[in-house]
C-alpha cells in the first residue's frame, strides 16, 4: 500500500507539475487581440527576462504637453518606438506609471507625435494594466516587429504626479527646444501684427537664444514659417542685419540645424547644440535671420491679398484655421477619409489656406461630420506639395468610410494679438460677461469701454468669442442687468453690424460716433460663449424626391390659417368654399455640429396652439420661399417649431428629445427630425403664382436664434419649374456645396421646356 501510494502520489506530482508548466504557455497562446489588426501577428510571448538596470522611458515627438507623447523606450545603448498593434489603454497606464504619472487618460496610433527614429523596440504589446513595466507585458520580443514608423504609438497620462515619485534614470535635459519666435529689430516691424521678420529664438532656461546661421538653409526657414503660421518663406538681406547683430551680445544654444522642410517644428528637425566649453559658438557666422510671406488672411496690404481659385476649405472649426478639411470636385464639395491622415498631409492644406504647418491632424470627425460626397481616403502627402490634390490617394468605396471618419485639422496661424484689445466682464465664468473693447484717445491714452446693446445679434457675438479665443457663441445679449456691475464703463462702440466671419470687431461696421439710446450698463452688449456649437443642415435629395402639388379645400384649413401658413389673399377668400393650391414636400433636418441644437427660449416661455395640440418653442424655425429670375419673392411660407424631437439617429446614438407630454425639445448631435409633407404648414400657398422658373429656397434657423458653428450651409435651393399643373425641383442643394462659378450657372438657369433640363 505504502509503494503504491507513493507511485500514486509521485505519478501526480509529475503531472501537477507539468500543468504548472504547461498552462502559462497555452494561455500565452491562446490569448486574443485586443484590436483587430490586417497583418498577421505573430505569437505573443512574454519579453525576455528583465534586465538588472530599470528600463528607460521617454516622451518625445511634437507638439505635445509635458505628460503626453510618442513613446521611446531605451534598449541595448539605444532609443527606439513602440507599434500601435494591439495597443491598449492597460498598456499606456503601465507606461504612464513608469514615467511617475497617476495613470494614462488615453492612447493615440499613427504617430500622432510625429516619427521616431531608429529601433521599433516592442509590437503586439498586451498589458494587463498593473505590471510594474511594459517589459513584464506580453509582446512578440525585443525588436521583433513587421511595422514602420508611421506606427509609432502614443500616450497622454493624466497630468498627477504619484507622491514621492522618484525618478533614477531622470536625466535633465536642457537642450530641448519647444518655443520658437521672431525677434523683429527695425523699429517699423516691431510695432505691426504680424511679425514676419527677425532673428529666431529658442526659448532656453528662463530667456531666449539664438541659432548660429552657418549652414542655414531655406529648409529650415520653412519649417520657422510654418510654425508661426506662415506658408511660405522668403529671401532676407543678411547684410542689412549683419552690422547690427555683431554689435550685439548673442546667446547661441544651436550651431547646426538640418531640417528637410517638412517637418511641423524644429524640434523634429536634427539639431546640434553647443558644447559648454567651446571656445567659438558660431565662428564666422551670425544668428539666423529668416523672413516669412504671410497668408492673404493676414497680410497687412490689403492691395497685394489675390482672389484665389479655392479648391480646398476648412468648415465647422471654432477658431481661425481649424475645421473640417473639405476639397471641390466637379464643382461639388465633399470631405476627406481619416485613414492614415497625418501631420504631412495636414500641413500640405494647412499651407494651401495660408496657414503655416498643422498643430494637429484630427480624425474621428472632430469638427463634425459633412453631408457631401467623400472623395478622398489613405492620403499620403509627403509635404512638400502645393495642393492636397497633388498628393497620392486611394478611390473612395462607401464600405471604406462613413462621415464618422471624416478627417480635420488645426493649423499654426501667427500671433495677431487680436485677444489683448477686447474682454469679457460680470459673469459667473470666463466664458460670458458684458463685451468690453480697448479704445485710445487722441491724446494715445488707452482705457476700456462697452459696447451698446441695440441691434447686437449671435453674429457679432460670434465675433467677440472667436476674438477671445472662446469658440463659438452661444448667445448674444442686448441686456446685461443680471451681472455684476461693480466694474462698469462707458459705453465707447455702437452700430456694430458683422458679418460673422470676421477674427475682430473692429473689422465689422459700426458708428464713427456713439449713438446709443439706451445707454445704461444693463444695455449694454453680452455674451456666452462655448467651445462646443450644433450645425443644421437640410436633406436637400429629399426635398426633390417628395415634391408635389396639392389643391387642398378650406375647409381643412382653419387650423394653418389660425397659424399664418397661407398667403395674404386667403383673408379674402370665400370661406369655407373654394380651396388653395399648396407646394408640399418633405424637410429632415440634420444637426452634424458638436453640440445639441435647442431653443434660445426656456419652456416657460413656450407658446401652446391648441388648434393643433402642440408649443411652439421657436417663433420662427423655418422659411421657405420662391423666388423669380431676380431673386423677388412671389410666394412665401414659415415653419413655426411645430415640435424640434428627435425623428430618428445614425447607429449607435440614442433619441434625447421628445415633444409628447410637453417634453424636451431639441435635435441632437447625430440625429435628424423629419417634418414630412403632410403636416399642416409643411407647404408653400402657391395659389397666386403663375407658371414659370423660379428658386426655391428653405432657410434653417434665419434670425439666427440658436447658435450654430456654421451658418452658410443653413439654406437650400432648387431650381423649379411651374406649368401650371404640375411642379419639377432640380439642382437642390445646399447653400455651401457647390463651388462659386457652379452657384453662378445656378442663379442663371433657363428655366426647362418639358420636364426634363433644358
């Protein structure tokens, strides 16, 4: 019994302890991506046993913050990257802990910090969030990688630091450069906005340092100028400069830099910085000098600005230089693909608008979704080019991209001190108060004053946020009793009359002499601003589809008369005989902005029509004309909010308002209400109108009530033709889709002899 037991005990033993071995190798095997990924993946397997010395982990890459950047890992006496395969937020938290921070707020793929250089150390990297390092975590082993650079993963760590964090292998580094400027030195330049010539400086301890130009090429001008929001560089006089710089004292941090011209900062570029001990920082040479050619946005002759030939714009960004990138084809806009969309490609339209370099290449459809056509996907630029269209794309497929992914970008534009003549005051954050503008006297005192209330609307709101640097607007007030007042001026601007384009007031219409009725601080100009705004656009392919012409008999009308919706001459029509001729069709109404469309007005200020059981939240939500060959109105119809809900969603997004039982009203982010053509008041009263050409036109939100990140594209008009009997829409599109000259053969078309074009 002893000996059996003992085989028994031994022969389990033996395989205990071959499942010990065993198991942590099936389960290595076996464990699943967490991230689908096109190329095949090798096996993850534990990285080789961990060295006695702790590993070493950088930030780098540009532009970032302290507590983010592309991740370079030291190994074997030399720095290299990690791949995005597989990469998850367990892993940016094991990395961001390394580094002495709280945790990780997210992860970023495609080298969103530029590329590294050198090794890719690590690939299909799998952490399960609390190792002690990223060489604990599965990987398929140290330099064993089927990526490039383009790969290069990315972490932001939530900016808190672990107590008593102590770093061993902190090494200070004092030669690094992160801000770059232009020192003007003739006494005209320093006094105008923008700087556009001068000696570059680096930031360096708690001044600034110059950069020995020995060497200096037009490649390293570019990239200055497209970092302080130029798009070109141009030739400057050395030998102006030169006299005057050896009489002054230089500080010089770099003797040699070496960029290709494509680079987004300096910082990318390889740079050489002066040893300590060198007897000649910059023997023979001077400080860089470089001159750069502003944009037409920005150029201070207004003489010089060119009307160029657009086939690219930036729409639904906050702040100047920054939006959904959208290019012209055919006449047509549409939006670009966010697959591999990057700082080069981004840099390439940033410079067509006249912009300097991309700060950001966003995708995800960050600035809102288009409407349009996509037209572009996997663009590649390598930099240099002129034209997006100059770079290599691949054809667009509808299963490739959805709108969901239509790439953005922010621009580098230079420093027009705009922010520092203008101020918001009062409110309960620094997003709202009452408008306050810099004035001078003609003695050159220069002292703060406000601007009248009477006539200011959310287009010169619009202006004041964008000049504070506050995003949109998301009202403009004409009453500003309810905040404090303990800080109150005079009142120095009235009149005021922009357009909503422009980057400050000043640049808008207004009074040479105030004249303010109501001249009280509590009438004085206000705003709220907000980072965030919705965008409404008009399905205008629906509008076509559901057309149609319906004689519908008074007697039915009682309810859209007690409402407004028929034409003037129904008052004298022989009621309850008789009927009128209605143009009917269908609207769905988008909102593809960053933030949820709803009323200005609260619900306790909601109007209830009992005819048709329902409030009216907007007094005026829609407009819909028709127009003659000169743009007269022959007949006119409104759409009171007859109830903003929610109809329906794109996948994934859920319904938020809902008019029924006085609920919310509102359309949200994603969402679209349809007012389909056979409600009361969905028509044009076309009883009065003869047969002929017209234009349609419906316009979204025309008093501009609810603020919205862009307004151009709140209209939509058809061509129509009327015979009489029968009606034909055709060309609807919305007010910002086509290009300029295609809009101009629009307003000009014939009209058609049968009911096809003509």
């Amino acid at each position: 019994r002893i000996f059996s037991f003992r085989i028994c005990y031994t022969s389990q033993l033996a395989f205990s302890l071959l499942l010990w071995f065993w198991l942590p190798y099936c389960l290595t095997q076996t464990t699943p991506s967490n991230t689908a990924t096109s190329k095949p993946t090798s096996t993850p397997t534990p990285s080789p046993s961990p060295r006695p010395e702790r590993l070493k982990v950088r930030l780098a890459g540009y532009p970032r913050k302290h507590n983010e950047g592309r991740i370079e890992l030291f190994y074997k006496g030399e720095w290299g990257t990690i791949c995005d395969d597989d990469f998850t937020i367990a892993n940016a938290h094991v990395l961001c802990h390394h580094l002495g921070f709280v945790s990780a707020t997210g992860w970023t793929h495609s080298a969103k910090y530029g590329k590294g250089q050198g090794k890719i150390w690590l690939d299909n990297v799998q952490c399960h969030g609390g190792e002690k390092s990223i060489e604990f975590c599965k990987s398929r082993g140290w330099g064993n990688s089927d990526c490039t650079h383009d790969e290069d993963a990315g972490v932001v760590c939530k900016d808190e630091r672990i107590p008593g964090f102590v770093d061993s292998n902190a090494q200070v580094d004092e030669n690094k450069v992160e801000e770059v400027r232009l020192r003007p030195v003739v006494g005209v330049a320093k006094k105008k906005l923008p700087i556009t010539e001068g000696v570059v400086e680096v930031k360096y301890k708690d001044g600034w340092a110059q950069i020995c130009d020995a060497g200096w090429t037009a490649k390293n001008t570019r990239v200055v100028c497209g970092m302080l929001g130029f798009p070109h560089e141009r030739k400057v006089n050395k030998n102006f400069y030169k006299l005057y710089l050896e009489r002054q004292k230089n500080n010089f941090l770099l003797h040699s830099v070496a960029c290709t011209g494509t680079e987004v900062h300096l910082a990318a570029c390889p740079l050489e910085f002066n040893k300590p001990n060198a007897t000649s920082s910059c023997a023979g040479g001077m400080p860089a000098v470089i001159s750069c050619m502003p944009g037409p946005l920005f150029m201070q002759n207004s003489g010089l600005k060119k009307k160029l030939k657009i086939s690219v714009k930036l729409k639904g960004g906050a702040k100047v230089g920054e939006g959904r990138v959208e290019v012209l084809k055919d006449n047509v806009w549409g939006t670009v693909c966010d697959d591999r969309w990057n700082l080069l490609s981004a840099s390439v339209v940033c410079r067509e608008l006249g912009f300097g370099s991309a700060k950001e290449a966003l995708t995800g459809a960050r600035m809102g979704q288009g409407m349009g056509p996509i037209y572009m996907n996997e663009v590649k630029c390598l930099g240099q080019e002129r034209s997006i269209w100059d770079c290599p794309v691949k054809n667009i497929t509808s299963e490739n991209c959805q709108h969901s992914e239509d790439a953005a970008v922010r621009c580098n534009v230079p420093y027009m001190g705009l922010e520092t003549s203008i101020r918001i005051t009062g409110g309960r954050t620094r997003y709202e108060g009452r408008v306050e503008v810099l004035t001078s006297d003609p003695n050159g005192t220069q002292s703060w004053g406000l601007i009248c209330g009477e006539n200011w609307s959310t287009k010169e709101a619009m202006v004041a946020c964008r000049q504070l640097g506050l995003g949109y607007a998301n009202q403009g007030l004409q009453e500003t009793w309810y905040w404090d007042s303990s800080n109150v001026t005079d009142m120095v601007m009235s009149g005021v009359k922009c357009t909503g384009n422009e980057m400050a007031l000043s640049q808008c219409q207004y009074h040479k002499t105030v004249s303010c009725q109501r001249a009280a601080a509590k009438f004085a100009a206000g705003v709220i601003c907000s980072e965030t705004a919705s965008d409404l656009v008009l399905n205008a392919s629906l509008v076509e589809q559901t057309v149609y012409i319906e004689d519908r008999p008074l007697h039915m009308l009682y309810c859209a008369a007690e409402e407004d919706c028929l034409s003037k001459s129904a008052a004298k029509a022989n009621w309850p005989y008789g009927h009128r001729r209605l143009l009917r069709f269908s609207s769905q109404i988008h909102n593809i902005g960053r933030a949820d469309f709803k009323p200005k007005a609260g619900r306790h200020s909601w109007v209830w029509h009992a005819c048709h059981g329902h409030y009216h939240s907007m007094d005026i939500f829609t407009h819909y004309d028709l127009l003659n060959a000169n743009g007269t109105k022959v007949a006119e119809g409104h759409k009171a909010s007859f109830c903003l809900e929610d109809t329906d969603c794109q996948e994934g997004i859920s319904k938020r308002y809902e008019c029924a039982n006085f609920g919310d009203q509102g359309i949200t982010v994603g969402c679209w209400d349809l007012y389909r053509h056979d409600i009361d008041c969905q028509w044009i009263d076309i009883t009065d109108v003869k047969p002929g050409n017209y234009i349609m036109q419906v316009v979204i939100n025309p008093n501009y009530e609810v603020a919205e990140s862009d307004f151009t594209n709140n209209a939509m008009k058809c061509n129509c033709k009327y015979d009489g009997h029968r009606i034909w829409f055709h060309n609807c599109h919305i007010g910002d889709a086509l290009s300029e000259e295609a809009e101009r053969r629009f307003e000009k078309y014939p009209g058609q002899l049968n009911n096809k074009i003509s």
